[in-house]
C-alpha cells in the first residue's frame, strides 16, 4: 500500500512562511494523479487548500489565493506546499491525498501553527 509522510510543519508567527512536503512511497500512480493539501482545523471538517494536475495545473481555496503555491515533483513522488504570509486562520493539521477521490491512505499529517 502506499504510504504518504507530510514534512515541513511548525510554529510561525503570523506574516511567516513555512513549505510543506508529501512524499509518496511505491506508488506508480502518483505521476498520473491530481495531488491536493488539506486541512483540518480543531473541530472543523477537512478542507482542500489547493490540488495541482499531473500536467501542472494549479486551483487554489479562495483563502489562500495568492498566499500559497503547490508544486511537484513526479520523479521524487513528491508534492510541496509553499506557504507564505501565513495567518492564525491557517492553523490546522495539514495533509496530502489524491484528488478529487481518495486513493492513498492518509498519512499523519503536519500540524501548522501561526502565532498572532
């Protein structure tokens, strides 16, 4: 089964930055897969924060439009979340699956925490 392992989380002060990356072990699929990030805050439901296509293509949550930028990297089954001008509301464990369905079994996530 493919296993995903977030990296990259922390505790930042609001206006910070912070990137975030997901590997995926033994999948030959990743290539071929829409990857998404996304969050679940205490108490919130989990949400999708941005997806990037295989060819690319990028969509974003309003929220974070203009703040954040995901990226890949197929040959190192690897998806990245560039996050900067970070806010308290981004404060969430931050997680990495397929898109839109779930085909991997989520990992542990990464807890972000953005100090006001």
């Amino acid at each position: 089964q493919v296993q995903l392992v977030e990296s990259g989380g922390g505790l930042v002060q609001a206006g910070g930055s912070l990137r975030l990356s997901c590997a995926a072990s033994r999948s030959t699929i990743f290539s071929l897969a829409t990857m998404g990030w996304y969050r679940q805050a205490p108490g919130k439901q989990r949400e999708l924060v941005a997806s990037i296509s295989k060819d690319g293509s990028t969509n974003y949550a309003d929220s974070v439009k203009g703040r954040f930028a995901i990226s890949r990297d197929n040959a190192k089954n690897t998806v990245y979340l560039q996050m900067n001008s970070l806010k308290p509301e981004d404060t969430a464990v931050y997680y990495c699956n397929t898109h839109p369905s779930f085909l991997f079994y989520w990992g542990q996530g990464t807890q972000v925490t953005v100090s006001s």
